[in-house]
C-alpha cells in the first residue's frame, strides 16, 4: 500500500500531466481563435462595417512550454500540498435579486472557510459592510461556496488568492450583485491592502469609472500586503489560517490562462464547506 507521502507526488504528477494536457489545449484553441479573429477582420473591413472593436489576450502565441529555441521544455510538478477535494459538486444555483437583511449589523460574524488545504475562519464586521456581510451569509446557508475551487492566486506585485465563482473561471456569481462598501476603511485609505484583509472581487474599471456596486460571491484574500487602490470593499479579515494561505502561495501558481487570463494556483483549493455565524457575545 502506497504512503501518504507517496500518494501525494502520485497526486502532484498526475496533476502535473493534466496540466500540460490542458495547455496544449488551450495553445491550439488559442490558434485557431487569432485565425478566425484575422478572418474576421478582413471580411469586416471588406464590408465596410464599422464600430466594432474586437480585444484579444494575447501572450505571444506560444506554447507555455516551449523554451525560446523552439525545443519544448518540461517543467518539474510542484507537490502538491493540499488533500483531494470531498465529494459534491459546484452550486449552478442563481438568483435575479439580492437577498433581504437577516444580518445584525451591531454584531461580527465569521465565516468557516473548510478547505482542502486546511482551514481558514475570516471575522467580518457587519456594522462597516452589512450587505456584504449578509450576502456571505446567505450563500454560504445556501451551500453556493461548496465545492468551489479557488481560481486564482496572484504572487507577483499582488499577494491574493482569489475565489467564490462555482464556475472555477472567474466568470461566475449567484446572479445578483450588490454595492460596494467600506472603501472609506483607514486601513486600505494609503493604497495598501493589509495582510489578511479579505475583499471584494468586482469589474470596476478605474479609466472609465464604470463598473461600481458590481460585487457578487467572488473574493479574495491577502496573504502579503498588497498595493491595490481602494476600490475594493474590505469586509473581513482573516482571523485564522493565514499559514494555510501561505503554504498555497508557496506552491506557486501556473502560467496564466490564454482564454481566461486567471493563474491558477498549483494546489489543489477547492472549499469543501462554507458556514457563517455571528461571533457569540462576550
């Protein structure tokens, strides 16, 4: 019978394999699509149709494991440090509106984060961001954040690993959105995101301004302080398992996504359960 230790590199190679599966995958469709972009072009131009603006993530055209001489180059599989994910399938659950006040906004509330990679408590102050705090709540009693993967994990210029989209694309949510809150917060007020702090994803896009109150289930937290500028709604922090999030930081994350542009970390985090309940009075 194979040992823990054992198992796990058997896990981390085969994972390792899928990985590079994928990416010549991607490689390929990615091919495919800047050909019928370029089509595209022409015909558009040959017809005199205007006002279109077609936007193309582009990383060169290269297959990630290509060295610069053409000669495809293994990478070696990180070990992966986190268990296999429990047995449950991703919420597709939406709903078309925002979900009424439950939440007492004179109270804290935690959220219980059980994942594969152990697990993290984040205390979340329901007086500064109530909707917020209340959506968490909701969701999590909803079993949406259940066996969703945690998509993205940033370890260069920022230090987040982001997650709550079922969808596993950074493309997914429960449907409805709600305001952004708390970005008058002195602790984000200098452009840095703290350590631990815990926030909102959303689309606000700071050259147009457009895109505010668009947060629905996704976040992200910060395992090193990060310069971020505050337009994202601080509303927790992390109060217990900041050493689970640095051990999936230190497995790195892959080569960012052709289609999606996420780089997905290289362990295996996946929530297994989501709960949140108010912090008993003292």
């Amino acid at each position: 019978m194979a040992t823990r230790d054992q198992r796990r590199r058997q896990l981390a190679r085969a994972k390792w394999e899928r990985q590079q599966q994928r990416r010549a995958g991607r490689a390929r469709r990615s091919q495919r699509l800047r050909v019928l972009l370029s089509v595209l072009a022409v015909v558009l131009v040959a017809g005199g149709v205007t006002g279109l603006v077609v936007v193309l993530r582009d990383d060169g055209g290269e297959d990630p494991s290509a060295s610069p001489s053409g000669e495809e180059t293994t990478q070696e599989p990180v070990e992966d440090p986190c268990a296999e994910p429990a047995e449950g399938e991703p919420s597709t659950a939406q709903w078309e509106e925002e979900p009424e006040m439950a939440v007492d906004d004179t109270r804290d509330y935690v959220m219980r984060l059980a994942t594969t990679c152990g697990d993290i408590e984040v205390t979340m102050d329901a007086g500064a961001t109530p909707r917020t705090v209340n959506s968490f709540s909701f969701l999590a009693g909803e079993g949406f954040l259940d066996h969703s993967p945690c998509h993205r994990l940033v370890t260069e210029g920022l230090h987040v690993l982001q997650c709550g989209d079922p969808q596993g694309t950074g493309m997914g949510g429960p449907g409805f959105t709600i305001p952004d809150e708390n970005l008058d917060a002195e602790e984000i007020a200098g452009g840095v995101y703290p350590a631990g702090t815990v926030a909102m994803a959303n689309q606000y896009n700071a050259a147009t301004g457009e895109g505010r109150d668009t947060g629905g289930s996704q976040f992200f937290l910060v395992y090193e302080d990060s310069e971020l500028p505050p337009d994202y709604t601080p509303f927790g922090r992390v109060t217990a398992g900041l050493d689970v999030l640095e051990t999936i930081a230190e497995a790195g994350a892959a080569p960012a996504d052709p289609t999606t542009g996420n780089t997905a970390p290289n362990a295996t985090v996946v929530i297994d359960e989501a709960v949140v309940e108010p912090v008993p009075a003292e």
